[in-house]
C-alpha cells in the first residue's frame, strides 16, 4: 500500500521559511516523479513544483520560482520543499504527488500523478 506523509507546515510570518517533507512508502522512490501541489480556502489545486524520478529535471510554478526549493533524498524516500520569503498568497494546504511509473519528467500535471498525500496547511500572517 502506497503511502506520502506530508510534514513541516504550520504558522509563519511574511518573510519567513519553512521545509515540508514527504515520506513515502510502498513504492520504489527512486523510480518515482515527485511534486508538491497546494490549494488555498475555495481555490483550485495548483502546481508548486515537481522533480524527476532521476533528478534530472524540475519545475516550478512562476509564483514560486526564486523563493521555493524542491529536492529528493532516495535513501530516504523523502521529498522536500523549501519555502523561503513566503507571502500571505502562499498560505494553502500542500499535497505531495507521485508517479511510479513510466519514468516520467518533472511535470506539473497533476492528471499524470498517482498517489497523494493528506496535505500539510501552512499559514502565512502578514
């Protein structure tokens, strides 16, 4: 049984950072697209940013490109997202995503996604 826990969120201020992690279990992680996607209170899902089962490529939304970090530790079948210089329009709850198969570039599709997490909230005050 596949499995993404998310960790990391919680309440910060403008300008602060945070690191969310994603354990994942279940699957072969090194063989696995990872990306981390966020909705805010009434708002659709929304691409954050994504990195390839072989960390050859990632992506990132324009929103968050500059400021936000997606990196992979496979021996720990972890993905993490640094999040630095965070703004009130980045509060939202955070899901990562994966795709075990097909060994799949960095993409922001969520459709090409298999599994997700329960999502971890982070709250930005200004």
């Amino acid at each position: 049984q596949v499995q993404l826990v998310e960790s990391g969120g919680g309440l910060v201020q403008t300008g602060g950072s945070l690191r969310l992690s994603c354990a994942a279990s279940g699957l072969t992680f090194s063989r696995t697209t990872m990306g981390w996607f966020r909705q805010a209170p009434g708002q659709e899902r929304d691409f954050v940013a994504a990195i390839a089962w072989n960390s050859d490529s990632t992506s990132y939304a324009d929103s968050v490109k500059g400021r936000f970090t997606i990196s992979r530790d496979n021996a720990k079948n972890t993905v993490y997202l640094q999040m630095n210089s965070l703004k009130p329009e980045d509060a939202a709850v955070y899901y990562c995503a994966a795709r075990d198969v097909g060994f799949i570039p960095a993409t922001r599709d969520p459709n090409l996604y298999t599994y997700w997490g329960q999502g971890t909230p982070v709250t930005v005050s200004s």
